[in-house]
C-alpha cells in the first residue's frame, strides 16, 4: 500500500499530472471518473495567491469528490511561498505540492521551477520552510537536474526527505530537454535503489499507453505513475493502465457514446467554469484525443476547433453521433 502520510494511495497508484490550463476542475472530473487515484491542481504562482490575484485563487476551488487531491504552487521567494502555502491550506486539499520543475523561460529564468534545481541549497530550505510552515503532507515535483551535467536527483530527492516532504514525483527529463527527447527513467532506479529513501517516488514522462506502463513499472521500480499529456483528451488512460497491469489484457476502447458523453461533460463543465468564451477554448486541445482513430474526422475536428458557439459544438459532437453510429473502434 503507497502511503502519503495517512492518505492511503492503493498499490500502484496513477496520477494526473499538474498541467496549466488542462487540469482543471472539468478536467478532473472526467479523469476521477475514469481512474486518476490522486490528481494535481494546475500550478498556482504563490505570489498571485497573495496578491489575492482572481485567476490564481480560482485555482484553488477544489471538490469534495476530487479527493484525495494535491494543489500545487510555484515561487523562488521562500517568505511568498510560506504564505501561500498557509493560503493553500485553508482550502484543506489533502496534499500541498511544490512546482520545481516548470521549464518555461518566464518562470525558470525568475528561479522558480525547475530553476531552483541551479540552486539545491535553496531549494532544500525553501521546501523545509514550507513544510514547516502546514500541516497537510507536502509534496514535490521536479526534474532529473537543469541540464546533463547537473543531475544530482539521488542527494536531491534524500534531501528533500529529511527535510519533510512524503512523496516526490520526477518527470525523467532535465529543465534543458523541456519536452524533448526520451525522459530518462533509469535515473528513477538509482533514486530508488537509495536505501535511505523511504517516501514514495512516482515516475514522470512519456507514459502513453498500458503497454509502456507495464515495461516501466517492471524495468523502473517505482511506487506509482504520473501521466500528463496522453491523459488530455483520454481521461480513459488511467482504467486502461490499470486493467493492463492487474490482468495484462486490454480493455475494449470507449464507445462512440462515451467518448461523446465525456466530451460533453467536459465542455459543459468547462463553459460553467469559465464562461463560454475560454471554456470553448480550452476545450480544443482535448477534442483530438477525444476522437482519436476515427477515419476522415479532421472536418469534424476543423470545425470543433474554429467554432466559438457553444451551441454549434453540440451541434457538430450531435452529427458525430449521426455519422459514426456503427462505428467500430479497434484495440
Ligand atoms: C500543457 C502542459 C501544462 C503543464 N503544466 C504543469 C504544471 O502546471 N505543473 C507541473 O508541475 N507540470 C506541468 N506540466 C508538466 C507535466 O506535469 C508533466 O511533468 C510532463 O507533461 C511530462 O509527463 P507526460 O509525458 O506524461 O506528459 C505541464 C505539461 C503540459 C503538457
């Protein structure tokens, strides 16, 4: 069983990745649906949360049904950090976790995200502070190190340990590769194969399919994974990578219905959340995976990613249902 303090994670939990503008409270209800065991709020600037900024505290709103559920913050000033950390708290997620790995310029330049990995020292006491400064379990995510030769994950993810924090996610990619290339899991071995470490260590990058879960949970030892991009548009991942894993067959894709009745519940959600013009919006990035393998979609798609009326993508997702009825999806 993956403990984080007295939250109890199941054997090989999956989690949703913390990703700005995706995982969101729409979001996250059709990945909690759908098997997410601990999700990740988008990340939230400690600075805008003290400033009392609206899109920072909106981020906050979190759902009984959510839980367990871990809102994530990000900053390079430690005093900003301890006070969002206690705004955070009294939103009573159950976990409270630190952003060190956000590669953009605008954040990792500043020595917030995975800039903070240029200075461990840092770091270690900003994290020491913040855990000091709640009482829920802190968390961290971070990557392998700023570039190739700055990878010193094993003494990090120790250090971070001894400091206080209950679990630490590490997508297996340096602040250099952003997005680019394999994430690198071996690294994820040695931080495990350290046998002063004792909290959960979840694996990060590139899970795309139950396939290539089951090789990394073999080869990788890790307690749980982590999955951001294949997630969007196919919150359905995580009931597929669970069912692989515990029976090592596939389950049947989800039916046109479905996919449709998720698309919906989403978008409605989407545009009660954020008001039709940023709901419809934000919803584009999800329709191609919601869809995927369907032959000549790509009007259909053109047409979902233009329009700005709610009423006319119920309109196109309604000609779906017409259109591919007797469709039939393959594993
Ligand atoms: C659109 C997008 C937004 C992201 N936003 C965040 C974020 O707010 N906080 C964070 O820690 N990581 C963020 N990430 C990184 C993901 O959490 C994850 O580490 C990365 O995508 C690698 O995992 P994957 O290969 O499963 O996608 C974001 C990634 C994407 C694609």
């Amino acid at each position: 069983m993956v403990k984080i303090g007295n939250l109890e994670l199941g054997d090989f939990p999956l989690l949703l990745a913390p990703m700005e503008d995706v995982s969101d409270p729409p979001f996250r209800a059709v990945c909690k649906q759908n098997g997410a065991d601990l999700m990740y709020t988008e990340f939230i600037s400690s600075e805008g949360l003290i400033r009392d900024a609206a899109k920072s505290v909106q981020k906050l709103d979190i759902f009984d049904y959510e839980k367990p559920i871990g809102i994530q913050i990000f900053g390079n000033e430690i005093q900003s950090m301890r006070e969002a950390a206690a705004i955070v708290e009294e939103a009573q997620p159950d976990i409270l976790d630190i952003n060190y790995g956000c590669p953009v310029n605008k954040v990792a330049c500043k020595g917030a995200g995975a800039g903070i990995l240029l200075d461990i020292d840092k770091m270690v006491s900003m994290t020491a502070e913040i855990v000091k400064a709640v009482k829920i379990p802190v968390t961290v995510k971070t990557r392998l190190g700023w570039d190739n030769d700055t990878i010193r994950i094993v003494e990090v993810a120790e250090r971070l340990q001894d400091v206080g924090i209950q679990a630490i996610s590490i997508h297996a990619r340096t602040r250099k590769q952003m997005y680019k290339g394999e994430a690198d899991w071996s690294y994820l071995n040695l931080v495990k194969d350290n046998p002063r470490l004792h909290i959960p260590v979840f694996g990060n990058g590139d899970i795309d399919t139950p396939e290539r879960a089951a090789e990394y949970k073999a080869k990788y030892n890790v307690d749980g994974m982590m999955i951001g991009r294949a997630s969007i548009g196919y919150p359905w991942i995580f009931n597929e990578i669970k069912h692989f894993l515990e029976t090592g067959e596939k389950l049947a894709p989800p039916t046109l219905d479905e996919r449709i009745a998720v698309a919906k519940k989403h978008l409605d959600f989407s545009v009660e959340w954020k008001g039709e013009k940023l709901g419809i919006l934000e919803m584009r990035r999800h329709y191609t995976n919601y869809f995927r393998g369907m032959p000549n979609f790509k009007q259909y798609r053109t047409e979902m990613v233009t329009t700005e009326s709610y009423e006319q993508v119920c309109e196109i997702l309604d000609e779906v249902a017409r259109t591919y009825a007797d469709y039939e999806f393959s594993l």
